[in-house]
C-alpha cells in the first residue's frame, strides 16, 4: 500500500492515547502565548519553539519541560491548555484519552489544588462536549522532586481527585529515583482503586521495571524500552500481557535511542509483548499521534489491518468502561470496513 494511501487511513483512524503528557502537549501556539504573557526564557515566537524543543539528552528535556510549567500560573492557564490539548487530539481522531497530570508541579507554583482539578475538570467536559473527546487522567508523581512530591500527589489524589481519575504515574528522571521508595504512595494509591502505570526503563536499565512491577503493582510499563536487555523479563511481560507503552519519536529525540530504526519496538512485538503507540509530549518532538502510526507501520510492517489492530491494543489496554471500549472497538471496526 502506498505510504500516503496509508497516512489516510491513520489520520482517519479512531485511536485512543495512553501515554500522553498534559504540559507536554501544550502546542506551539499556546506555549507562545503563555510566554508572551509570562516573559521569560521560552520563546515567544511559535517559530523558535522549535530549536528550543532540541534536546541534547533527557535530563536537558526536563529542564526545558519545567521551564513550561513555570508559565502555568493559575487556573485559567490550566483550563485553557487542558481544552486545548484536548481539541488537538480530537482533530486527529483520537476519541478516548489518558492525559498525565502532574498536579504537583502547579500546586507548589501557587494553585490551589481545589482550582487546579477543578480547571482540568471544566476543560474535560467542555471537551467532551464540544469536540466528542472523552478524557481520563493519571495524576503522576515528578521523580526528581522525591518524596514531598509523592505525599502531595498522592493527597490532591485522594482528597481532590475527580471522578475522571483513573491511575497513579510517576515520571520525570529515573537515575538516581529508584522506583522502590514509592511503594507505600503506590500501595495507597492502588488500595483506593486506582490503576499503577509508572514511567519505567526509559533511561535505565531492566532492573527498573523489575522495580515497578514488584514494587508498585505497575499495570502497564511507561516507555520500557530496556526490557529487551532482559529475556526473562520479555519473557515475563508476555505472559502476563503487561502493555508496554511506546512512545518511538520521544525517545529518539531524548537521546534514549540513537535513530528512529533501531527502536525496540520490533523486538518487543517479535517476543510477543502487549505494544501499545503513544506521543508522550507531541508538540516537544514535533510529532503527532497520526504521526507515530505512521512510523509503527514502518518499523512492523503493518498494512491496514495491523494499524486498526494497533489502535484495538490501545482501546483494550485503557481503562475506559467495557461498555465504552466495546463502543470504540466497534468504530474502528466499522471504519476498517468503510475505508477498505
């Protein structure tokens, strides 16, 4: 099939997005107006934005990424990136989302917690609304601020938390924030009924997943692109049909893999692992949800059927209600069957 008759039928595609961070999504557009509104170091022309999303490893994307929080001031801030990201996923077909949310990072930047969820809440359902997006959130604890940031996420989470809430995360940097020390935050957490999906071999080795599935519960693995290191950890992700959330272009643009062909991803699929594709933070790595299908479809080979296949995965591996799973999963089938 040709290259672009395939770009069609993906932009097309009704998908869902696992993976996807909220400050991380925050176009060009409305990461200029934020600067524009707060001056600073983030550039105020959209233009430049690019250049400065070049990262030179992951711990200088963080720095960068941060640099974006600090533009998120109040409530309005919130509200509006969060209404935004979530009409840039619907235009390109993605009808169910897991949004990342690192509360914490705003709250100790001076929101209230109770406008902070209240902000991402308004935009949830003006989203549904207005673009048919339905949005679940994962409150993710920031690794590099350690324990005070695992208490507070964990409080906003248990004390604020919205309906809408559907997992405890964490991410940011994993040398030297060994995954173990969260436990008692994630045991909380999972005892409140809330699903375990930590960031998790990215930038260290196996022995971190290993970290995040015996010592958080995690339910699905954020990135994972080291479990190839280990065969009895490919191994046991297999069996046990723990999803590996891959996010290729991420990790080409944070140095963790040198080019976008030697991903993993093929390996991972070759072993029989549960692979679902993600952005991560699209606009950062000048990417689009569209685009990392595209990609899939390179590295695995997939024609249309595998591409719809992917986008099942994903719906199956959410935490969407069966009855709205059911519903996805049956709009993918009927759009394979049209466009066919």
């Amino acid at each position: 099939m040709p290259v672009s008759d395939l770009s069609g039928f993906i932009a097309g595609l009704p998908k869902a997005e696992l993976h996807v961070h909220h400050v991380g999504s925050a176009s060009p557009r409305i990461v200029a107006e934020l600067a524009a509104r707060y001056p600073g170091v983030v550039p105020i022309d959209p233009a430049e934005l690019a250049a400065y999303f070049t990262f030179s490893d992951f711990a200088h994307f963080i720095d960068v990424y941060l640099s974006v929080v600090d533009l998120i001031r109040d409530a309005e801030d919130v509200r509006m990136l969060t209404y935004e990201v979530a009409a840039d996923l619907a235009a390109q077909n993605v009808r169910y989302a897991e949004l990342t949310v690192t509360p914490y990072t705003s709250i100790i930047r001076g929101i209230p917690e109770q406008e902070f969820v209240a902000a991402i809440e308004d935009a949830r359902i003006s989203a549904e609304r207005d673009h048919g997006i339905r949005l679940r959130w994962i409150f993710d604890i920031p690794g590099e601020s350690g324990i005070p940031a695992a208490e507070g996420t964990l409080a906003i989470a248990l004390d604020h938390g919205p309906e809408a809430l559907v997992g405890f995360g964490l991410g940011g940097p994993e040398i030297g924030v060994p995954r173990p020390q969260f436990k008692p935050y994630f045991d909380r957490a999972i005892a409140a009924g809330l699903h375990s999906v930590p960031h998790a071999g990215e930038t260290t080795g196996p022995e971190t997943i290993w970290d995040a599935l015996n010592s958080l519960g995690a339910e699905r693995i954020g990135h994972g692109t080291s479990c190839v290191q280990d065969e009895r950890l490919l191994d046991h992700l297999a069996e046990q049909a723990i999803p590996v959330e891959v996010s290729p272009t991420s990790n080409v643009a944070t140095g963790v893999i040198a080019a976008i062909g030697e991903h993993p991803v093929t390996r991972m699929v070759e072993r029989g692992l549960v692979v679902t594709i993600n952005t991560d933070d699209p606009p950062m790595f000048n990417t689009t949800l569209n685009r990392e299908y595209e990609i899939a479809a390179d590295l695995l080979g997939l024609d249309r059927d595998g591409v719809a296949e992917l986008a099942r995965t994903a719906v199956r591996c959410s935490f969407l209600d069966p009855a709205g799973k059911n519903e996805l999963v049956a709009e993918i089938d009927a759009y394979l069957t049209t466009a066919s």
